[in-house]
C-alpha cells in the first residue's frame, strides 16, 4: 500500500475520510474546495445571516413537510386508482427531500416552524379534498402546490447566489436539485391533465395564494 497516496481527504459530506485517495477525490472534481468542516450550510458570519439562513432553512422544511402531507391526503383517496403509482413515485421523493431537511436542521439547530401540527393537518386535507375531484383535482393541487415551491427555490437561489455562490455551493446544490425535482411533479401534474378539472385556474390560484401564506408565517412563526 503506498502510504503517501493516502493523504487525508474529505469526502462529500465534508467528514475527515482517511480511505478517499488523492486520485478518487480528484476525479470527483472537489478539488477546487478546500476542505469543508461542515456539510451544507457554513457558519454564519454575522446575526444578520445566521437569521436569514435560520428562515430559509425553516420555510424549506415546512415546505417539504407540508408537500409530504398534501402526496399523503392524495394517496388516501387515491392509492388504489390507476395514477397511484405515479402520485407515490413523486411522495417518495418528498420523502427524500423531508429527511435532508430533517438532517440539515438538526445539524444546524434550527428550530422548525411552530406550524407544523397545523401544516400537518392542513396538508392532508388540501390532498385529499383535491383528490376527492378525481385524478385530474389532484394533479391541479400538484401543479399549484409545484409551482409555488419552485418559485420559492428559485427565488433562495438567486438570494444565495448574491451573497456568495462559493460559500454557498454545497446549500446552492442541495436547493438546486430539490428545484428540479418539484419541476419535475409540476410538469408530471400537467402531463396528467391537471388543466382539465372543472375551476382549474380559480382552484390554482387559491392554492397558490395558500402556498404564500405558508411561505410568509412559516419563515416567521
Ligand atoms: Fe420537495
Ligand atoms: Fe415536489
């Protein structure tokens, strides 16, 4: 074994780990970073950004948490249908999206919203009563719901992106990819004739006024 190979490296995480070699860290193209004592979020600098980083983290957690509602509220009236698979298929994602989350705010200690027994219940009934419409009711909620959530990424990137894009480039990635997935429902919402429940643009628009106000009193409370 050739010792001096084996330096020490971090690996994605940012964690001390002996077993990365020069030559696989490099091939994992992180070379230009140094090495991270943290895995997504760095130490604020100041008040003023551990505050805004503290609601961005709490507002994209009970975000992921009500969206994990709303596939649960679907999934109960729907699970034995035919698009059942496909509404589980986008719930395991949120799953996945959940417990990041979960991981990021316990490693940061940021307290999650206060809301959110009231998400928990207000998130099933918004996917049930939706589904209760039909397939078509529930890929409008999707789509309302997906839409917002994007915008609302997008609009963290772009703040991130102003602040310092390498500071941030691990959150950056984290967001990034979570934008996509929700892109990803939102267009599946559309595909699967979210347009054709009867008040599709009424129903969206209420949904999407519910989402702002999720989005504003969860950053807060
Ligand atoms: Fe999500
Ligand atoms: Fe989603």
């Amino acid at each position: 074994m050739q010792r001096a190979a084996r330096a020490v490296f971090c690996d994605f995480s940012g964690v001390v780990n002996p077993l990365v070699t020069h030559q696989s860290f490099k091939s994992r193209a992180l070379l230009q970073h140094s090495c991270r004592a943290y895995s997504v979020v760095p130490p604020p600098q100041n008040e003023e950004e551990k505050e805004l980083l503290h609601r961005m983290l709490r507002v994209d957690h009970a975000g992921e948490y009500g969206a994990n509602r709303i596939y649960a509220g679907q999934m109960a009236v729907l699970s034995r249908s035919r698009t059942g698979p496909l509404i589980q298929q986008m719930w395991d994602q949120e799953k996945k999206h959940l417990a990041r989350f979960n991981e990021i705010l316990a490693e940061n200690r940021v307290r999650p919203t206060a809301l959110l027994p009231f998400w928990n219940i207000a998130g099933f009934v918004l996917g049930a009563s939706t589904a209760l419409l039909g397939k078509e009711g529930a890929m409008a909620c999707t789509v309302a719901v997906e839409e917002s959530i994007s915008e609302h990424y997008n609009s963290q990137i772009r703040a991130l992106m102003e602040i310092d894009p390498e500071r941030y480039t691990e959150l950056l990635q984290v967001i990034k990819e979570f934008r996509d997935d929700e892109m990803d429902h939102h267009d599946t919402g559309l595909e699967h004739d979210a347009e054709s429940v009867p008040g599709y643009w009424l129903l969206k628009n209420v949904i999407q006024l519910g989402c702002k106000a999720a989005i504003y009193v969860s950053q807060r409370v």
